[in-house]
C-alpha cells in the first residue's frame, strides 16, 4: 500500500495488448461533495476492459486507469454523503462509461453508484457482480420486462452477464434456454438452464422458437438471427450497443423488438441486486482471482473467451 498521498493504479500510457498494463503511482483523489473515496478490496474485470485497453472505446486515448466493478471499504466522503460513513463495506459499478477507475488501491465514485456490501458474501464475490448484474437487471426486468412463466434465451449464457442473465431470469420465474459450447452444459444445468444448446454443433435458429425474450451478448449476424426465434411481439435485447441498422429493420418486419443498451450506474439496481444475493438467488462463479498487480494475466486469460463467470482483481 502507498502512503497516505498516493496509490498504485493499473494503468497503461499506449492502446494494445495485455503488456500495456502497468504498475503506476499517482496521487490519492480526495471526494467532492456527494462522492465516496472508497479503498478497492475487490474489482471485476469484463470484456469491456480488454477492449477499452485494445481500442479505446468510448474513452478514446490513454493513459487512463480501467475497472468500472468496485467492491471495498469507504475511506472518506465527501460533503453531502448521508448513506455512507467512514468504514463501510460497499460494492456498486462506476458510472458507464466514464467513471472507471476502479483497477485501483482506491476510486472515487458517486454515492448513489454504491450500496452497502451484504454481509453475506466476500469482497471478492462482491467485486465481481455490479456491471454483469446491472447489465442483466437493466436488460430483462427494465427493458424486457421478463415475466413468470415467459420463455427467455441467453446467449452465452456460461459468460460473466450470461450466468448472471439465468439467475435473475429463474428468480422471476422464467423457462431459460441457454447457449453454451457442450462442455458448460453441466454448469449451466447448475444455475438453472431449462434447455442447453451447443452453438457449435447446433444452429439457435433451428432448434428454439417463440420465445418472448432474448438476450443477446454477441452481436453482428447472432442479434439478426436471434429477432427469429421470437413470438410475435417478442424482444430481442442487445447488449452490443453499435450496429447495423438491419437489426431494427429486421424486428419491424418480422412485427417483433430490438433494443440495443448501454448498463448506466443505479442504486435502485444495485438493491435490486442485493435483495437477490441476500435471498440466495444470485452468486457470482469466479473463473480466476488475480492480484491487481497481475492484471495483465486477467486480461490475457479473459480474452481466450473459454471462461466460466467473472474474472477479479484483489487490492488488498
């Protein structure tokens, strides 16, 4: 840990692969009124994060420091701060997309991004949930509106949104149709897929129908063709948020919806996320913890795209 001036971050002064990422210290930020400086005891890393390292992304050139998941400890807060005192356990996601930072010894958020952590779960678990969860939150219940008894396919389902994406849709009574290469079959019986397809050996198109809800994790030609399986009326929800327009041209032939979303920071989701965790109906599966200093092999090991649930760094 650095003094009480500075910490260390992960950050990266040129785009590219995985060797880009490194050991930096920086002085340590102080909260502006209604922000949090909370110390990072647990940070989730998604998709988003390799390709913002490779490309860019949103946040255009670097240096910047990634990780929008944060579970810790508040450090201090800033003028305004009510919910959170000096020592509380909270977890949330840093506003998306330009809130990151969170691939950090501490990270300042805004209060209303974090909830205190249940007392339930390790930082680690905490650590990988926000940005899967909110995104599947914000996708089945807020977009969809997924209901008991409707039938759901989720792409990917073995992936970090993807495992999340069945829980919540078992939690609200949903029949899950899940996709998976065969080997994640038994896991994804695990977490409650009704049906498992093996996308390399079996076309989605053929094999599901009328469905009224589908998750979308990949994009491209598998947004296209998942509009197909619905029922009249029915809602493909994309993930991807870039793309053709053929994706909306398609759904209004075919009289059914697309969508394409972005996840955006929410307390009221955040407590959405705690009350399934605390119910038992939602847990993260960590596909690998890694020290913050060994971010690299996080990405490396994420970008192979053979990974069961969410990848975690540790800053203790």
């Amino acid at each position: 840990m650095s003094d009480v001036n500075t910490m260390r971050v992960i950050s990266q002064d040129a785009l590219g692969g995985p060797e880009v990422l490194k050991w930096v210290e920086v002085e340590r930020p102080a909260p502006r009124p209604n922000e949090v400086l909370v110390r990072v005891r647990a940070a989730g890393v998604n998709p988003t994060d390799w390709k913002h390292r490779a490309n860019g992304g949103f946040l255009g050139a670097p240096p910047f420091v990634l990780g929008w998941d944060v579970s810790g400890v508040v450090e201090e807060i800033g003028i305004g701060v009510a919910t959170f005192k000096p020592g509380d356990e909270v977890f949330g996601m840093l506003p998306y997309p330009f809130g990151h930072g969170s691939h950090a010894e501490y990270v300042i958020a805004p209060a209303r991004a974090l909830v205190h952590k249940p007392a339930g779960i390790d930082h680690t678990q905490a650590g990988a949930l926000p940005l899967v969860s909110l995104t599947a939150w914000q996708a089945l219940v807020e977009t969809a509106d997924l209901r008991e008894g409707q039938r759901i396919l989720v792409h990917a389902a073995a992936g970090g949104v993807g495992h999340v994406a069945v829980q919540i849709a078992k939690a609200r009574g949903a029949q899950v149709i899940g996709t998976a290469s065969a080997g994640k079959h038994d896991f994804l019986r695990e977490i409650g897929v009704d049906e498992a397809i093996d996308y390399r050996s079996t076309d989605f198109t053929e094999a599901v129908r009328d469905v009224d809800v589908v998750l979308d994790t990949i994009g491209g030609d598998n947004a296209l063709g998942s509009l197909r399986v619905l029922r009249p009326g029915g809602i493909v929800v994309s993930i991807l948020p870039v793309g053709s327009t053929d994706f909306y041209e398609e759904a209004g032939r075919l009289g059914v919806r697309a969508v394409r979303m972005l996840v955006d920071a929410d307390r009221a989701g955040m407590r959405a996320i705690t009350d399934l965790i605390e119910s038992g109906s939602l847990r993260a599966t960590i596909a690998g913890a890694f020290p913050l200093a060994d971010a690299a092999k996080a990405h490396e090991l994420g970008e192979t795209g053979r990974t069961t649930g969410k990848l975690v760094l540790l800053a203790d």
